[in-house]
C-alpha cells in the first residue's frame, strides 16, 4: 500500500498548475507537492496519478515518491488567500501527496537531452497510458541531480472520463506530434520489445488496488470499486494487446 501521511503545513501554491497543488510539510518531516481531491479535476485525475505513476515506477521509469495525505480541513483557517480557503475546505480528508524534489528544473528540449532508449520508453508509456500533457510547451518532466523524472499524470487514462467509450478508446492511436521527446530520437521499436509483454494482468491489478476504496466509490455504473479497478486492468490488456495505437515510427 501507499504510505500515509498527515498534512502539517501548507506552505506555498504552485500556480503553474491548473489545479493549484502545493507544496506542503507532512508529519513524517518529509516535503510534498499535493495533489487536492477537491480540484477542478476532480477524484479521477488522482486515480490517474496513481495508476499511472505507479505503473511507470514498477516498468523502471523515474517518479517521485507517492504517498497518501490526509488534510484537516482547520488548516484554511491560516490561509489569507479566499480561493486556496476554498481548495482546502473542499478537499478535507485524504488527498495524494508526491515527494518534493527541491532544486529541481523543468527539461527544456532546446537545453537538455535524454538518450533515444529512455526517450523511447518514456513516450511508449506515455502513449500506452493516453498521457496528453507531457508536451514541448508543458514538459511535465523535471530533472534533479541531473537525473529526469515524471510528474503529472492527472491528465492520463482519459478514457476513464467516459466509461460507456472507454472500449472504443482502447485501439485510439497516440498523436506524438508534440510530445516533448519527440524530436529525441526515441527508440519506440526497442520500448515496445521491453515493455509491452511486462504489462500483465497480476502487474495492473497491484497498482489499481493502491487507489483508495473512497476514489472509486459511486462511479456510475459500476457496483463496487473493485469493479472499477477491474475495469482498468480490462482496458489496458486490451490496449497493449492490440499496439495500433503506437506513433507511426513503430507500426
């Protein structure tokens, strides 16, 4: 399971993000950025978050530590700013936390440069995941310590936002034309060998259990959570059982 936490200190807003998450402290003296449950967007991009950057983690790809965070809703009481009040009342309970990586600097394609091996496995997984937001203009990549890590993965599983479509999304090709590695020489062909037969049923089903019961509860048409983490693994099976969806470099 996720570890947990509980919020101590609220201590800036990145306003970056569009859903304003923060940087905050946590019981465990640890420094987190938190992703708020009562955000624009809502359970469903903490869902993906999850899903996904757990999933990267056990495929060998960089991310930062996650962790549940529990959030007292006393704590708005400090904040002068009336939105972030909002955000933080809206939000009481538990909400994702990832490890802060202070010093840390976007990647900027003019500037840096990964090699065409991890370039290639990191747009496979992006792909694989209908990851929209790691473009040139919002690289959602960051390298500390000279090493690169992927952050942000709200904006993936898109497919989970319609569910009565989510069968059709499954063969949904993956437009790379912006993709911040796109112009890296990525070596799709060589990710798609090493990747594609580690995902497997037994895989996809510990990563959705890491999501909370009370993300996946009330999800129209289905009777339980674990419902809905079945649901998941079913559509990514089936995605990367079937690669029509791959960037034209690798079909």
């Amino acid at each position: 399971m996720l570890p947990e936490i509980t919020l101590t200190r609220y201590v800036t807003p990145l306003r970056e993000g569009g859903s304003l998450p923060a940087v905050v402290e946590a019981d465990d003296l640890g420094t987190y950025v938190i992703k708020f449950v009562g955000a624009g967007q809502g359970r469903k991009s903490l869902v993906a978050e999850i899903v996904s950057g757990e999933l990267a983690r056990r495929l060998g790809l960089p991310v930062p530590d996650l962790a549940l965070i529990h959030l007292d809703p006393l704590v708005a009481r400090a904040e002068p700013d009336p939105e972030i009040q909002e955000l933080l009342r809206a939000s009481a309970g538990l909400n994702l936390a990832m490890d802060y990586l202070p010093g840390s600097i976007g990647y900027d394609p003019a500037v840096h440069s990964l090699g065409p091996d991890l370039a290639g496995r990191i747009l496979w997984f992006d792909a694989f995941t209908s990851n929209v937001d790691r473009t040139w203009r919002n690289p959602n990549l960051l390298l500390w310590h000279g090493s690169p890590y992927l952050i942000d993965h709200g904006a993936s599983l898109i497919f989970h936002h319609n569910w009565p479509g989510a069968e059709g999304a499954v063969l949904r090709p993956y437009n790379a034309d912006d993709h911040v590695l796109a112009t890296a020489r990525p070596d799709l062909a060589s990710a798609d060998a090493a990747l594609a037969p580690r995902i497997t049923r037994a895989l996809l089903a510990e990563v959705t259990a890491l999501v909370p019961d009370r993300w996946l509860a009330d999800e129209p048409g289905f009777a339980s959570p674990d419902e809905v983490r079945d649901a998941y693994v079913r559509h990514l099976l089936a995605r990367v059982a079937d690669r029509s969806w791959l960037p034209e470099t690798v079909r």
